[in-house]
C-alpha cells in the first residue's frame, strides 16, 4: 500500500504506541482518525501533527458511540484504509486477587472494543476493490503464558483467534488482516500493570515502524502474523 494520501484509524492513539504510530503514518501523508478517551493528550497530538491528525474523544468500549461515530464520519466515497486496533488494558495479578471490574476492563477494551470498530468499519471496506488492512496489536502473552497473567493471557489469545479467523475471511475481499504480537514496550501501559518496567523494552516507535513496513508491503503480500521481542528482555539489576 502506498499510505500517501490513505486514511487511518488508530484507537488507543493519545499515547505509546498509538501516537507513535500516528506520527509516522502523517510522516508518509495519511490522515489518521484518532481515537482515545482522553481528549487533553489528543488536543496535544493535534498540535504537534496539525490539520492530517483528527482527535476523536470516544470511548472504544461503547458499541452505540462506536457504530455512530463510524457511521457518520465514513462513506463509501470516505473509507479508512487502514485499521489499527491499539487500544489495550492489562493488569497482572493472582487470579483469586483480580477484581470483577478489572477483568471486565480487559475484556470490554482489548476484545469487545476491536469487535465493534471492526464490525462498523468492514462493511464500507467490501464495497469496493482496493486494498484495505486491519492491524491488531495482540501481545507476546497471547503465544505463551506467565504466572498471574490468567486474565489478561485471556484477552490477547482471544484476539489471536479473531484475527486469524478474520484474516481468512476477508481476504477474498481485498482486506489484509495482521496480528502484532509484541513483548513488552515502553509505554504507560505498565504504569497500573503490576509488571515493573525496565531499560530494554521496545520502543514505541520502532515498533511503529515495523508497522508501516507491513502496511507498505505489495497488495498481494500478506504478513499474517509477527512477533517481536526484547532481545534481551530483562536486564540484570
């Protein structure tokens, strides 16, 4: 895909991974949609990227707000080009200790968010022939496991199966379909997490960058699934 000139959609775009990934497709010449809750960050990326970026205040967990919001923003002269499914909730505790309300956060943000924006956006991507592509940001935790991860391993697995499933039914439609699957990046996601941070973390923007590397591949190269890790994940102190 040639993103000059495409139109993007990131949910989870106020910071991490999502702004990252913002910068560098407005770098190219997209227009990139920006979703996340917190419209102060978004404000703050629209100044710094200007008019291609536009802040959309929306909570992706809403399926009224996401259907509306889809439904009056695209049409099938105005389609994204690009999805990027971003938006993500993590915390690691022992099972027995995760609260209700935590568990419901993880499922309602990292699965129940990517099926409503997904199942809004599609049908315009059917109606015609160019070359569309979903991106979704799974995670290392949904190939493998690690203690007190039960729930948020849920979620991440979950959308391994949603993507690879959606991937073969798209792709007579034109519509590519990858799942990220990264190790742990420096961002403010771990921040609440309960997993300590550390130095060799990715980073936010070169992950974006392998991004754009798969979204610039030729219309008939699919690159299905990647995973990506520290090289070295956690340093001795």
């Amino acid at each position: 895909m040639d993103i000059e000139g495409k139109i993007a959609v990131i949910t989870g775009a106020s910071s991490g991974l999502g702004a990252s990934l913002a910068d560098a497709l407005i770098t190219k010449g997209a227009t990139v949609y920006g979703l996340a809750r917190n419209i102060d960050k978004l404000r703050g990326i629209e100044n710094r990227l200007r008019k291609n970026f536009i802040p959309v205040s929306i909570d992706i967990t809403n399926q009224k707000d996401i259907s509306s919001w889809v439904q009056d923003t695209f049409s099938n002269s105005h389609i994204p080009d690009m999805l990027i499914n971003n938006a993500g909730a993590g915390y690691f505790t022992k099972i027995d200790e995760l609260s209700l309300e935590r568990w419901h956060e993880m499922i309602n943000t990292n699965l129940n968010g990517a099926f409503y924006i997904t199942s809004s956006i599609v049908p315009f991507m059917k109606k015609n022939t160019n070359t569309y592509h979903i991106i979704n940001i799974g995670s290392i935790l949904g190939k493998t496991t690690r203690a007190e991860s039960a729930a948020y391993s849920a979620t991440k697995y979950g959308m391994q199966g949603f993507s690879e499933a959606l991937f073969k039914e798209l792709r007579s439609y034109k519509i590519k379909v990858t799942c990220v699957n990264p190790g742990s990046i420096d961002t403010a996601f771990f921040e609440d997490s309960g997993i300590k941070p550390h130095k060799n973390m990715l980073q936010p923007k070169d992950i974006a960058q392998l991004l754009i590397h798969i979204l610039e591949t030729p219309d008939n190269f699919l690159v299905d699934e990647i995973t990506v890790r520290p090289l070295i994940p956690n340093p001795p102190a």
